[in-house]
C-alpha cells in the first residue's frame, strides 16, 4: 500500500524511494571512505579535505551536478535530494565542499543567466566534478541582507577588496565573487589561483574557512538579469538546505549517544537504564524529529519555489541549529570522560554545530526575520 501523493502545493515532508536510494549510496561511500578515525586524522594535516573522496562523490555519484539542469550537464534534481546529501554529510562531518561548491556557488550560478557561455560552461564544469568553486561571501551572511560592497571591479573586470571567513574556498578552483562594478552590483569569475588565501583558524576543523584578498584579479562578468537577486537565492538555499546537514548531525550525536549508554555499566547497571537519562534522551529525541520536519519543509518549500519559501527556511534554521548544539553538547557530557577526549570525535560534532550556528544567518536573526514575514511585532530594547 503506498501513501497518497500529497496535493498541490502541500508540504511533502516523507522522503521518496529515490531519496533513500540516494542516502544509501551516500552512506555506503562514507562508511568506507570517511570513518571517524579518516576525520580525526585528517584535521591533522595542513588542510582537511579529502580530494579523494570528492572525486568519488563529485563525479561517480554525480553529487556535484544534483542542482544543475540534465541539458547543462547536471542531474536536475532539486533542493530535496541536495538536502538528503547534506543530511548524510553532516552525521560524518565529511570533510568536502559541497556546501560551498554544490549548493552556494552553483544555486549563485542558476541565478544567473544559464544561457551565456560563461555561465554554462562553468556550471558544466561544476557539475563534471572536474573544478569545484566557492561563493565568496563571508560564511556568516544572511539571506535578505544588503549586497556586500567590500570587492569594487572596475569597467575592465579588475577586481580589489577582501572578502573574510570563506567557506571551501581552499579547495576551489573557481571564486563567484559579488562585486559593485561601474554599473552596480554584479558577479564575477575568478581563478582562485588570483587570490591571495590566508587561512584563519577556524573553530569548525573540517570545514576550514579562508579570507580572500583580490587585488588587481581579473574577473569574467556572469551574465545576470539581477545579481543581487541570485546572491540571495543562493543564501536562502544554503540556509535551508544548511538545516539538513545540522539535522544530521543531531541525529548522528543522539544515536551514538543512546549506543554508548546501552552498552556503558556503572554500578552494575547499564548506563542507560537510569530514569534521569532516559528523560534527557527522551526530550532531545522529540527535539530531532522536530528539527527533522522544519528541515524537511524547508527542503520541499526550496524545491517547489513555494511562496512562503523565506518562512520555512526561517523556521529551518533558527530551530535545526539550536537542536545540532544542544545534541552536541548532550553528547559530549554523557559520554562522560571519553566524550572530552581527541581520540573521540564528538568534538568534531561540537565544533561543526557551534560554527554552522552562525552560518548563513544565526538563529537569532532567522526568528527576527520570521517576524517580520508573518507580520509580529518587532521587540522592544
């Protein structure tokens, strides 16, 4: 018997039998290619990323294309199947871009005009797995914010300025940089090998941010009816689809949280059997699958291009980021001691929680922007 398909325009928060198929086959490759242990000693190195294991996903599993139109090269999925990759990319805090190449600067990409050379061929590329690009905007920016001003081009495409906390910028070959040129706002390609990349510390060890310093890079205009418009649409996705990879990541802690008690004996009792801990695991159960439906809907709202596509992503994000911490955090204390180890790698969960709350708009500023949708009232002081 197979469930009704829901009717237009209603929320579809089930996943599809080719969703599950996709997170299988994502799964598969991480349990084989990025176990904890991979993670722990890649952080190590000078720079985390598994160029391997990008390959595998980018251009055999073809997760790099899965935004990208069939006729440009890509799958042609949409914004649901992206969220299921980043769901399963975040319950192993996989150490690739495709936050920043597969949805930031491709979502930037579809903005633009797909019809100009420039453009289509660089989402080709993209899709191919061959080159991987990042949205040069700091990682902290919001969806609904003023277009950034800190790059300036020039007539002749000469870029100048510095653009900080970049995302997947280290591993790209390819920056969509948004500059104010002659004409106003615009976007730009540019070889990240014109860029000078300096690497902060980042608290976030797998997914390591860099600032961008462009001075005198030569930048190709991407064709754009209204770049400012398609930065924000690439906001907006990333933040909704951003909550995805944050539910991941609580279910990843809760999960191994409820392992570890079960098997962990304290005064001859197993650990889990305790009432108190059961009532902590219970609340933040109900926290998950809450997290689990805004993310869902916030997923399915992107893909239909629903009107109230800014509400879900609001209510996604603001809600999926607070839950990834406080499962973090649970996590953390009861696995007791070895929770606070190096060897063990819940304090990559801790890390990856804590930065992606500042990530493309902070819980604060999605509840502040929900308001404003839904018409409330503005808080005093």
């Amino acid at each position: 018997m197979t469930a009704a398909a829901p009717a237009p325009g209603t929320p579809d928060l089930l996943y599809s039998e080719v969703e599950d198929d996709l997170r299988a086959a994502v799964r598969e490759v991480l349990a084989d290619r990025c176990p904890p242990t991979a993670v722990l000693a890649a952080i190590e190195t000078d720079t985390p990323y598994d160029p391997a294991l990008w390959r595998v996903l980018a251009a055999e599993l073809g997760l790099a294309g899965l935004l990208v139109p069939e006729k440009l090269g890509g799958q042609g999925a949409s914004a649901r199947e992206a969220a299921v990759v980043l769901e399963v990319l975040g319950g192993a805090v996989a150490p690739v871009p495709f936050l920043g190449s597969a949805v930031l600067a491709t979502t930037a990409l579809l903005g633009c005009d797909t019809g100009a050379d420039t453009v289509s061929a660089l989402l080709g590329r993209l899709a191919a797995g061959s080159a991987t690009a990042a949205l040069a905007v700091p990682l902290s920016a919001a969806p609904g914010g003023p277009f950034p001003t800190g790059v300036r081009a020039t007539a002749d495409g000469v870029l100048t300025g510095t653009v900080t906390s970049v995302a997947d910028a280290l591993t790209a070959d390819v920056l969509v940089v948004p500059a104010v040129g002659p004409d106003g706002p615009a976007l730009y390609e540019v070889a990240a090998a014109e860029a000078a990349l300096t690497r902060p510390v980042s608290l976030d060890l797998t997914r390591p941010l860099a600032d961008v310093a462009l001075d005198g890079a030569t930048g190709r205009p991407l064709p754009a009816a209204d770049p400012a418009a398609a930065l924000d649409g690439a906001l907006l996705a990333g933040a909704g689809l951003l909550a995805s990879e944050q539910l991941g990541l609580a279910q990843w802690c809760l999960d191994e949280t409820v392992r570890y008690l079960g098997e962990r004996h304290q005064f001859g009792r197993v650990v889990g059997s305790f009432q108190s801990l059961k009532h902590r695991l219970a609340d933040l159960w109900l926290e998950v699958v809450s997290a689990r439906a805004a993310a869902r809907n916030a997923a399915d709202a992107l893909a239909r291009e629903a009107d109230d596509v800014r509400v879900a992503v609001a209510v996604a994000q603001s809600y999926a980021a607070t839950t990834a911490v406080h499962a973090a955090e649970e996590a953390v204390q009861l696995h007791g001691g070895i929770g606070m180890t190096w060897e063990h790698p819940l304090h990559l969960y801790l890390k990856r929680a804590k930065a992606n709350e500042i990530a493309l708009g902070t819980p604060g500023r999605h509840r502040a922007a929900l308001a404003q949708l839904v018409g409330l009232p503005a808080a005093e002081g």
